[in-house]
C-alpha cells in the first residue's frame, strides 16, 4: 500500500495526489517565489503500557509573503530510541522524503521559482547541539539546503503539531 499524508484542508492524500496539490499550489501563482520544505519530528510515548515513538513528517508549501499549505504523516516505531537515534532518524526520515518527492517534484515544477530545505530538530542550545554538523552533513552531502533551530520552523512546530 502506498503510505499517504494528511492534509488539514484536503484529508488523506496519496504521495501522488499531493504532488499534483502542491503543483497546483504553486501553478495559482506561478511569478512568486515558493519554498518547499519537508522536517521531522518525534516524540516517545507510552501506548498500552509500552514504549513507542511516532515520527511525524510534514511537508510546506511557503508563498514567501503569502502563507503556507502543508502535508504531513505519521510513523510509529514501536521502541523508545536513544536521543542520537531519534535525531539521525528523523533526519533520516525526511531525507528518505525528500528522495521519494523530488524527482516527481523537479518534472511537475519545471519553470517554477522554488527552493527545497530541509528542516532538522536540531540546535545549538541544549542536548542536540553535539550532533548538529554530523546531520547538517548528512542533509547537504544529499544535496539539499539543512535548516537548524530557530529556522527550522517545519520540524520542530508543524511536523510537532502532530507528534
């Protein structure tokens, strides 16, 4: 079965009806300037007396100046990773997204005026600042633009929303 996202005004949307929205996004104005930006989130919690971690990915659409529209979905892993396993799994997670969009992404924008971030969980206050340069690596040696708190807005308050 192919995993699908929720979206807040269109419901449950298979990867490919949510490519076409956001085409379509970005085809109602297509002279503005648009950021696509996937981040992950997670969260450790007990269900039935047992420990789970759900990872949450969303996926914006940012007018610049105008708004957003995003996409998300959940994964459950049923274990509580350790603090460095939750993170390079997140990263993981939406590099995995970013891979499984994108060629698709680059063929329905063509034309379009558009970047792609990638937005990690990670800053340089608290416990997480250790693995910042190890996971920025990770993000850029795939080719893509990382984001890290406080810019990395998509991971740590949409994708979190729904964690």
């Amino acid at each position: 079965m192919e995993s699908h996202f929720e979206s807040p005004t269109l419901g449950a949307r298979s990867v490919t009806e949510m490519l076409h929205d956001i085409a379509r996004i970005v085809q109602e104005d297509p002279e503005s300037f648009y950021r696509l930006i996937i981040g992950t989130d997670s969260l450790v919690k007990v269900v039935n007396n047992k420990k789970q971690c759900d990872f949450v990915t969303a996926i914006v659409v940012h007018k610049v100046g105008s708004g957003a529209r995003y996409f998300w979905r959940k994964e459950k892993l049923f274990r509580a990773p350790s603090l460095r396993e939750k993170i390079y799994t997140e990263t993981l997670t939406s590099l995995r997204t970013a891979n499984e969009i994108v060629p698709e992404l680059k063929l329905l924008l063509s034309g379009a005026h558009y970047e792609l971030e990638i937005h990690i969980d990670v800053g340089t206050v608290g416990p997480t600042r250790e693995m910042i340069r190890e996971v920025v690596g990770m993000v850029t040696g795939n080719g893509y633009t990382a984001k890290t708190k406080p810019e990395s807005w998509a991971a740590s308050t949409v994708a979190d929303k729904y964690t």
